[in-house]
C-alpha cells in the first residue's frame, strides 16, 4: 500500500512538472488544500532541478532560473504577519524548511486532502474546509477570508513563523520520500551566490560551517566584514560632503546630494552580497532587506529634505517672485518637502513592518490630546499664516516692535528670518532677538522701512529778549530754508511760533525730508540744523538755556546792530505790502524753491 501511495505521488509530480514545463507562466494554484500541497512538490521538484543545474555550472544565469523558481513559493505562504521588505527571503526559507519537514513526515495521498470540492471524494455539493492541517503535525493550510487573494488556501501565519523551527525538530527524522537533494534546510544555510564557488564553502573547516542561531559561522564574520567596510567607505564621503557650510549654489546641493546617494548606493552593494552572494540565513535572514530598506528610507528623506531646501533658497529669489510673495513661496515650498517627507518615510515604516496607517487610523482617539499638546506650535503656526497673510513686515525690512520694557532695551532692528515657528530680528546692537509668531503676531509692528519720506521735526527755545521783529525774521528765514531745500518737503510742513515756554520763545519746524534711508535723513538733518543755526545767529538772538538771569544795568541783553537790521527789515516789508504773515504768497514760493546749495559748498558730495 505504501510503495502504491508514493508511485501515485510520483505520478502527480511528473504530469505537474509536465505542465509546469509546458505552461511556465501558469500562475500557483492554491484553490484547496490539495491543489497547495500539489504546488508545493511540484515546486519542490523543479527546485532540485534547478539546483542541480546551478550546482554543476554555477553563473549568473543558472542562480538567477534557481531563484526565480525560488520566488515563485511566495505564492504558498500567509505572508500578512511578516514585514513586507522581508516577505521574499521569509517565503525563501520558509520553503526551504518545510520542503525538508514534509519530506520527512507521512504525507497523504493527494486524493484524501481536501480538494476543490471540499471532501476527498470529489462532492460537487462539499465545500472545502476553512483549515487543513498535515495530520501529526502544526504545519497549516487556512483559507483567506479577506484581502485580494481570499478564498484561496495558504500556509498559515504561525506555520511561516515557525518554520525553522519545525525544520531544526525534523532534522534526526528519516526521509519518508524520494530526496534529490537531501538535509535541504541545511543547505540553504550553506548555499552561495556565483561569486563564491560552493567548492570553497565545502573546503571550509568543520568549525566555520558550524551553525549559529540558522546561519553558519562563516557567514556571520563575512556579514560583519561587510558592514565593517561599508561603514568606514561611507563615513569620509559623510564627512566631506558635510565639510563646507550650506549656501544653497547648485555647486553646494550637488555636494549635499553625494551622502544619501552614497548611502543608497552602499546598502544596496550590501544588500547585494549579503543577499544574492553570501544568502545569509536564520536570524540574519530578513538584515538585509531591512538594511536596504532603511537606506532608502533616510536618502529618500535627506533628498526630498536638502532639494526642498535648496529650491526655496536658490530657485525662489532668481525668479520674478520677490519679496513676500517669495517668502511665502518658500514657505509654501517647505511645507510640501515637508509633506512628501512624511509620506514617504510613512511608506518605509510600513515597508518595515511598522503599523504606520493603524497608527493613522487610530489618531482620532488621541487627537484631543496631541492638539492640546502641540498647542504652542500650532498656535506659532498660525502666527506665521497671519505673518504671510497680513505682511505687517518683510524680510530685509527695519521695524520698531512693542514696547520697551526698559530705556536701555530698544525694540528695533532688521528681520533676518520669519520662519515656521519664529522671527528672527538683528537689533541695533547687533544682537538677535528670536520671538514666536504667535507672540510677534499681536505686536504693535512699526515697520520703518516702509516710510516715503521721514519726519523732521524739532522745537527751538529762543530767548525772551528776542523782539517780535527778530522773531519774525527767524521764522521767514527758517520757512525760505525750507522751501528752498532740495530734500525738504513742506507741504504739510510748517515754521510756527507755538507759544511762550518756562524760559524760552518755542518755535516748531515740521517738515518732511525726501528720503527713506536712515543715514541720508541724519545727513540732511544735520545741514538744516547747521542753516538754523546761522539764521538765528544772523538774527541777533540766541537759544534759551534752562536757566534765571539776573539783569544788571551793564548786561545790554541781545545785539542792538543786528536788532535794528531785523526791524529794518520787518519795516520795509510793511512798506512794500510784503509781510510774509500769516504765510508766504505763491510767487515767492515758486522763486526761492530749490535755490539752495546742497550738499553745502565745500562738501566731499558737492558737484
């Protein structure tokens, strides 16, 4: 009875192999517990074959037809409990060890697993079971009950995790079916890539074949060999394209751009090795692609992170954007490097086995909580919104902000940098003052910059003794120095007398100079104090002092010469009908406008 189960096993196996030979692309059928077992030698069979063929005349083209084979096993197992970057070496050696346990173990005849019509006997009106174990054992085949592939049956979750395991308990059992290949298990754990001849593996002493926790032992110094020279090969190349400052030139992105390539570039190297050449196995199984698959994850991060940048810094300012529009920009841009970044290193978490979307999925419970949390951030985020939005202030502008807690703590200076969460502000004193947006936002913003023309304005204390008439001349001369100033602006400015001080005749100039530079208004200021003070010299008065004075008969008080020159001259405007009081006509305006020198003559800007 034995010797016809396994002539029939036989049978089944060739006419699979026939077709699989006929129909190479003809997909894996799991339909029923009996189809799987079905694939599953028939793949079985087929790997000996391919194994032999590779073993006889290792290269690249015979490793490349074992692998595919190899690969194709994938479609027998519930992978759903394994992280997706490992799925394909899990699905490797799970093959590996279950193609050695089921050799070992009583098998059933084909036709008494469940088939397609769910009893053995073929009822059209059965339905297969949900779960099919191979009696004496735990090596599972369930039915998928949801996902792209439900309805068809596959080796269970617990059975792919516990493979090895199964393997390494089977190991002193004998084989109970015809082995081309015998102790497969043991070697998968000695298999090589074409690079390194299975004759030298062989030639090995007994210690370096050893196996450790599924690997053997040369394997496991030959993988930490290969990291070693991966790490001190990548750790120069970190270092030099680190070495020079960020300046956001093309010349310095590219530089950037060398260490996460690098570092693609050297894990899939290992991931080459260790994988197709070395195939590490047991514990070491799943280092690679995780490895590989961590790599990709931190360049891609680093590169989506340094392109966003530099395209912010460097495209933005050489395009017709400027200004806020291209700070905004640049934010904008940001935020979307931001984005991608967080997509794709959710991607790789998954890839990783890292249940990422359920923990997306279950933020909703604790949303409440991280907001209240990251209130302050999303608080400094809006303050940047209403920064961009409002645009009291730019980058590059000079401005005045709150009020100062202290006469010797200026509020004032120039916006460096209106980030995410905070301004930056060089002071007057070249320090910098870094405030959150969400507090900067509700300043009161001064933004001096803005300004078309800058005030000038000031009060003159003249004497008590100065006369009326002396006091009028003061003010036509004062109001001609104004008019005829180049970088003066009178309209609305005025030259008044205001009023009669605690020691002094107070006379108020408010006027505009024509400039919105600092230095150049403090140039201007000072000419037009200069020319006021000439004009009130020449007027035979002077600049009250807080001060008592005591009159004595010799004091004669203000100059009688330029007393009498003053109401001479008040005198013969009156004659002439031409007192410049309360104002002065329209023709004398348009002739004195822009008459004076400046810069003054004997300046270094004097043309």
């Amino acid at each position: 009875m034995q010797k016809n189960k396994v002539a029939i096993i036989l049978l089944c196996l060739l006419l699979a192999g026939i077709a699989h030979a006929t129909h190479p692309l003809k997909p894996v059928d799991t339909s029923s517990p009996r189809a799987t077992i079905a694939s599953f030698l028939d793949l079985t069979e087929d790997a000996a074959r391919r194994y032999s063929a590779y073993r006889d005349a290792p290269s690249p083209a015979t490793q490349e037809a074992l692998w595919q084979l190899i690969h194709r096993t994938q479609r027998l197992f519930d992978l759903s409990q394994v992280a997706p970057a490992a799925r394909q070496r899990v699905a490797d050696e799970t093959f590996y060890s279950l193609w050695d346990v089921i050799s070992r173990v009583d098998l059933p005849d084909l036709w008494e697993i469940p088939g397609e019509h769910g009893t053995p006997l073929g009822d059209p009106a059965a339905v297969p079971p949900s779960l099919w174990r191979i009696p004496g054992t735990e090596i599972t085949i369930i039915r998928l009950e949801e996902g792209p592939r439900t309805g068809e049956f596959l080796f269970s979750p617990d059975t792919v995790m516990r493979a090895t395991e199964f393997a390494e308990a089977a190991r002193d059992l004998p084989y109970l079916r015809s082995m081309p290949i015998e102790d497969v298990y043991r070697i998968d754990q000695q298999i090589t890539g074409w690079l390194i001849p299975i004759a030298w593996v062989e030639a090995l002493p007994d210690w370096a074949n050893a196996p450790v926790f599924g690997q053997v032992l040369w394997k496991w110094i030959a993988l930490l060999l290969l990291l070693g020279l991966a790490f001190a090969a990548l750790t120069p190349l970190l270092r030099w394209a680190r070495r020079r400052p960020w300046t956001g030139s093309f010349g310095m992105y590219l530089r950037h751009l060398t260490a996460p390539f690098a570092i693609y570039l050297l894990a899939l190297l290992v991931w080459f090795v260790a994988r197709e050449q070395i195939n590490v196995t047991g514990s070491a199984t799943e280092l690679p692609d995780y490895l590989l698959e961590i790599s990709k994850g931190i360049a891609g991060v680093w590169i989506i992170w340094i392109t966003a940048r530099w395209i912010a810094e460097f495209v933005t300012p050489r395009t017709s954007v400027t200004g806020q529009d291209g700070n905004l920009m640049r934010l904008g841009l940001r935020m979307i490097g931001v984005f991608i970044l967080i997509v794709f290193a959710f991607r790789v978490a998954n890839n990783l086995g890292i249940p990422v979307y359920g923990l997306i999925a279950g933020a909703g419970v604790g949303g409440l909580g991280v907001a209240l949390a990251a209130r302050s951030s999303l608080e400094n985020f809006l303050g940047t919104l209403n920064l961009y939005s409002d645009r009291p202030v730019r980058v590059g502008d000079f401005c005045r902000y709150g009020e100062d807690p202290a006469s010797d703590w200026l509020r004032i200076g120039t916006i460096e940098e209106i980030g995410l969460r905070s301004t930056r502000i060089r002071g007057i004193d070249r320090t910098v003052t870094t405030i959150p947006n969400a507090e900067f936002s509700n300043m009161h913003i001064v933004n001096l910059t803005r300004r078309d023309r800058i005030l000038f304005r000031t009060t003159l204390p003249l004497r008590y003794e100065t006369t009326p008439d002396q006091l009028r001349l003061v003010l036509v001369r004062i109001r001609e120095l104004m008019i005829a100033h180049p970088r003066v602006t009178m309209a609305p400015a005025r030259v008044r007398a205001v009023g009669f001080g605690e020691y002094s005749l107070n006379l108020e100039i408010f006027a505009y100079v024509d400039t919105s530079d600092w230095e150049d208004f403090l140039a201007v200021r000072e000419d037009l104090i200069l020319r006021i003070m000439d004009i009130v010299k020449d007027a035979g008065t002077a600049f009250a002092v807080p001060s008592r004075t005591l009159y004595h008969g010799r004091d004669s008080g203000t100059d009688p010469e330029g007393r009498e020159t003053a109401e001479k001259q008040v005198r013969e405007w009156t004659a002439a009908s031409n007192l410049p009081f309360p104002d002065f006509s329209p023709e004398y305006r348009k002739e004195i406008r822009d008459t004076l020198d400046y810069p003054p003559e004997g300046s270094p800007d004097q043309t």
